[in-house]
C-alpha cells in the first residue's frame, strides 16, 4: 500500500522559505570599534605607543587611519633591500611624509636607485640622521645624492660607505661642502683618499673605519696621522677608530692633555 507524501520537517521547510524569499536574511550587526571614536588627539597618543607592525595593521583599517598613521610609519624609516625604494619613494612623496633619519641597510649600486634615494632627500625638511652605501661602476654617479646631502640644512650625523679614484674627487666634494649643521662624520670607507679635505672639516666627531689590515689594524702610523688631524683641525674633538678586531677599537678625544684610549668594543 503506497504511502502518503511526509510533511517537511520545519527545518527543512525554513530552508526552502529562504531560498525561494526574495529577500536575503539580515546580517549579523557588526561590533562597533570604539577607537573611532576617539579624537585624533589621543588617537595620535595610541598610535605612538604602538610597534611598527602594529601601526601597519591599524593604518589599513580604513583612509582616516591610514592618514594618521603613516607619519609614525615613516619617521625613521630603515630600508633593508633594494626593491623596497620605490615604495618608500611614493608613499613619501605622495602623502608629503617627512622623516628624522632615514637608514638604507643596502647597497645602492643601480642610479635609479641612487637618484630614488636623492628624491626622497630633497623632500626632506627635517632630515638629522642619514645612513647609505653606494658601490661604485663605470654605470653610476653619486654626484645628485652628494648635492642633496650638502642642501640638507638640518643634518646632523651622515654615515656613508663609498669608495672611489683619487682622480674622481667627487667625495671629496662632499667633505669640503658638507652642511654647516653636521655634527657627526662616519666614514665606513674611502677616508685615505679624502685626508686632506679631512684637515680641514668643520665636524666635531669623526668615525673612521679601518679594513685592509687583519693581524694589528691600529699601526703607529695610523696613530701619527689621526695625532695630526686632531691637532691640524681646531674643529674635531674626537676621533672614532672601528676596526675589524674587536680589542683593538679607539677613540681620540680632545682633553687638556690629548691621550689616546682603546675600549674593547669593535665590528665583531
């Protein structure tokens, strides 16, 4: 005996009502961020007590985020490889982002990259801290990043690794027209070939780098030539001696009486 069609559960009856009703079931109401709420004021407070990862995060909640936080992204920005320059480029240059140091981890060695860097230089005007290393090729010329750093008026500490010819002269360049502000000098490479426009630098604070010797890095004549930079410039009041060997890393300060002293600190 055939057996009559069973009802529908009111399960399964629910679920044909929502499929064939022409209106969709109402969402969930979404929790509300009480952040937003907040005044930019203490947002400004918030957002510097946060990590950089942190301020990533909250600067793609939404473009007001985005807006107020990217300040505090970039104001001591560290560029770790070469392919993360023309990013920073455009985020700086198109949201007019200004910075206090700006430290490039990497070796700039294609000019794109080095005029890059120059850009973002001459968008600067609070720049105190600058940190690059150029390798040098037939292929590039320093010489537009040299000309932002001597216009960067408010520079107070330059580190910079480059190395050239005698016979080229465009680091030299560099130390004789360094900005009146600069305070700090600290040359990675290329000091020997500068030495004379050394003498006569207006930096109060000079670190110098030394590789080409791995048994005793520090030599007598090292110390004879620093003894005589300090005394031929009235300006330097300390010289800085990095060396590869950690137990032979110095300084030179100027006291009543001059003295040399060794600490035990160095590159390794």
């Amino acid at each position: 005996m055939a057996q009559p069609p069973s009802t529908p559960s009111k399960q399964v009856k629910r679920r044909y009502d929502l499929k064939d009703s022409p209106s969709k079931p109402k969402l969930k109401r979404r929790r509300e961020c009480f952040i937003q709420k907040l005044p930019d004021e203490l947002l400004e407070m918030v957002v510097t007590q946060l990590d950089k990862r942190s301020q990533l995060k909250l600067s793609r909640v939404n473009k007001h985020f985005h807006i107020l936080t990217l300040p505090h992204v970039y104001k001591r920005p560290v560029i770790r490889s070469i392919e993360y320059i023309p990013l920073v480029k455009s985020v700086m240059l198109t949201y007019h982002l200004q910075c206090e140091s700006l430290d490039i981890d990497a070796v700039l060695e294609n000019q794109v990259d080095i005029d890059s860097v120059s850009m973002i230089i001459n968008s600067q005007k609070g720049l105190q801290h600058l940190s690059v290393s150029i390798d040098k090729t037939n292929l590039n010329s320093p010489e537009s990043l040299f000309n932002s750093i001597r216009n960067s008026s408010r520079l107070r500490s330059l580190s910079l690794f480059y190395e050239e010819e005698e016979e080229f002269n465009l680091l030299s360049g560099l130390i004789n027209n360094l900005p009146p502000s600069l305070k700090l000098l600290n040359l990675s490479s290329g000091w020997y070939s500068v030495w004379n426009s050394l003498l006569s630098t207006k930096v109060e604070h000079l670190r110098l780098r030394i590789w080409n010797e791995d048994d005793n890095p520090i030599r007598p004549y090292h110390l004879q030539r620093f003894n005589s930079l300090i005394n031929a410039n009235d300006t330097i009041n300390k010289i800085e001696i990095e060396t590869i060997n950690k137990y032979l890393c110095g300084f030179y300060q100027r006291r009543k009486y001059q003295s040399i002293a060794f600490c035990i600190t160095g590159l390794n």
